[in-house]
C-alpha cells in the first residue's frame, strides 16, 4: 500500500488517480488546507488530518500495512511565505513527524516532492543536481533543509528515498477529471487562463530580469510527466535498485512570461491584456533544469511537456470548471 500526503493538492491527486489505475491500494493523508476532497480518487482511502499531529500519523502506519511514501504536502506558496517565513518552515515539523512515524512503523521508502528553488540564481543553465543550493526564500531553503535531513536519515536509519526536484509543474489531467486549484493563486498559467476566461488583466512581476525580455524564465513541466516520474521513481525503491537519489524535473526549454502569455492567445485565441508591476521578492531570474540524470537512470521521457499541450490541458480544464472542483 502507497500513502500519498498532499492526495488532495494538485500534484497529489493526479499521483492518486495514476497509482489507482496502475493497481495500487493507496491512502491519502490531507488536511485540506489547500487541496479538495473531490479531486481525491474515489478507490483510494481518505485519511482527513494533519501532519502535525504525530498520533494520527502514527495510527495510520498502524491501520495500513503501507509500503512507500509520497511526500507531497507542505505549504507552498511562495509570496506568503516570504512575508511569513513561519509558514514554510512548519514544512519541516510536519516531515519530521512524518519521517519518526515512518521509522517508528519500519517503512524506510519515501518519494519526497522538492522544488528547483533549493538552488536560487543559477550559477549554470541548464542546471544539475549537482548545483550548489542557495535557495533566494524561504519555501526553497525549508525544502533544502529537509532533503539534507533525509540524507541524515538514510545514513543512520537506513531510509532509502528519492527526492524529486520539480521546476514549475503546469498543466492538467490529460482526460479532464484534474486540474489545478489554488486560492489563492500564484501559478502563472492557471492565472493567465483564469484571467482570460473572466476578461482580466495579468500582472507580469517583473520587467527588468537579465533575461530574453526581462520577465522571469521558468522551465514548465506536465504534471502527468511528473507523475510517471514518480511511478518511475516507487519502482526503482521498492525493487531496490535506488537508496538514495536527487533529480531534477524539468523539460530543459526555458519561457518567459511573456512568451507564456503569448502562447496561451494562441491556445485560446483570445487576447489576454497583461501590465508590468514590480518583480516579487524571493523570484530568481531563470530557472531551467537538467533532466539528463533521470532520463539516462529511470529511463524517464516526458510526453506532455511541450508549451502547447501543457496550456491546452489546463485551458481545458479551467473552461469545464469555471468555478473549480466546486
Ligand atoms: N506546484 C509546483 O509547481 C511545485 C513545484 C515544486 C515543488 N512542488 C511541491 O509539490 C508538492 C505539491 O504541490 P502542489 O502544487 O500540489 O500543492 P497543493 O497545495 O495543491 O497540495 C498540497 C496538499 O497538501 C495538503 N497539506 C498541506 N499541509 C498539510 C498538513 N500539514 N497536513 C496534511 N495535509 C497538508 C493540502 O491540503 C494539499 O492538498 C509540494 O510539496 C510542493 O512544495 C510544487
């Protein structure tokens, strides 16, 4: 049996409904702070709670004989965490709590969800796992700290985990029952349709970028390639072929915002007004990764990344559910 925390979030649920079909029993663990109790698949068991409650976890790896864990819940909005570091830092109470009940229940297989920010401004493009980590807020340096906990672990408890950096995951359920849903949201494509669909205005955060054209580059990746990442991932730790390993997420093509907004006229055809305000805090430049090192060790190929298709699906999802998973 697979526990997925965070079942209920974006990246989570589309992780549920992907273990489910490929024959998993799955349990789901979410407090529903920011994920949706419908987006969870109906065969998989839903455990509602929260990660700071050490009890609770614990009586979960004594109902479930689980197997692995997919780490996905943490707070993860950035803006917020920049004015409230706390937010992000809680990340690591919840994953300590999670990791002592895991030992405790002798599960030693985790997939942990970390984030491109743990490198900050890149040094090199595309950027290796091997970078330096150098996170520019707090969310990036919360996941930093908790990868390096995990080596800890690995080395004195015997956890045996993969650790998978996403860069920006965009896109939705190809067959349309899942999408992304965040209140608020801080997502430029899900913002950039959600604008289009009601006639609005989106802000660009930040013109002057040592970039193409001074708007932020990002490296957008389908989150149904992440999920086969992860499936890639499970496999390699639960048939013991990996103990312990980094790697990045991405789809090796950086965009600009602008070149985003450019994009998603042409996937709607409709004409999405955008103005300038100033950059965020805690916003690197660039961030485009290397995929070289999953893709030769997992055999990983994403399929759905292209700028078009991630749009299409999400444009499409947004247009059946104007009001979300409401
Ligand atoms: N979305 C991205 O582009 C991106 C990029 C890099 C890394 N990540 C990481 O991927 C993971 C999933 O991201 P997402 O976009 O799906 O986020 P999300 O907010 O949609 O999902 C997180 C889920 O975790 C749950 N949760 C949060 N705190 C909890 C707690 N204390 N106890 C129990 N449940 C809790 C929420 O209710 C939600 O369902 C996160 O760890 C995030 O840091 C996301």
């Amino acid at each position: 049996m697979i526990l997925v925390t965070g079942g209920a979030g974006y990246i989570g649920s589309h992780a549920v409904k992907e273990l489910v079909k490929s024959g998993h029993r799955v349990v789901v663990l979410d407090n529903l702070s920011t994920g949706h109790r419908a987006a969870v698949d109906k065969k998989a068991i839903f455990c509602p709670g929260d990660l700071h409650d050490l009890k609770f976890i614990h009586d979960i790896f004594g109902e479930y004989p689980i197997e692995l864990v997919m780490h996905f819940a943490a707070h993860s909005i950035v803006p917020q965490s920049m004015q409230e570091p706390l937010l992000s830092y809680r990340n690591l109470n919840c994953t300590i709590n999670l990791l002592e009940a895991m030992l405790k229940a002798g599960v030693r297989k985790l997939v942990f969800s970390s984030t491109a920010a743990v490198y900050g401004e890149p040094l090199e493009t595309p950027i290796p796992e091997n970078h330096p980590l150098k996170p520019t807020n707090p969310y990036g340096q919360s996941k930093a700290w908790i990868e390096a906990i995990l080596e800890q672990l690995h080395r004195a408890n015997g956890l045996d985990y993969i650790s998978l950096r996403y860069f920006n995951a965009a896109g939705a359920d190809p067959e349309g029952e899942l999408g992304e849903e965040h209140h608020p949201e801080t997502h430029l494509i899900p913002i950039i349709l959600k604008a289009a669909l009601q006639g609005e205005e989106v802000s660009v955060f930040g013109s002057d970028y040592p970039t193409k054209d001074g708007t932020p580059v990002r490296d957008y990746i389908h989150v149904s390639d992440l999920i086969s990442a992860h499936l890639l991932a499970m496999e390699a730790l639960l048939q013991g072929r990996k103990q312990r390993e980094i790697y990045n997420l991405g789809h090796q093509r950086g965009y600009s915002v602008l070149e985003v907004i450019d994009a998603a006229r042409q996937v709607t055809g409709l004409d999405i007004p955008y103005r300038m305000a100033d950059r965020r805090p805690g916003d690197p430049s660039t961030l485009v990764a290397s995929s070289a090192k999953i893709k030769a060790e997992l055999g990983w190929e994403p399929r759905y990344s292209d700028l078009q298709t991630i749009i299409a699906t999400a444009w499409e999802w947004v247009r059946q559910h104007p009001r979300g998973y409401a």
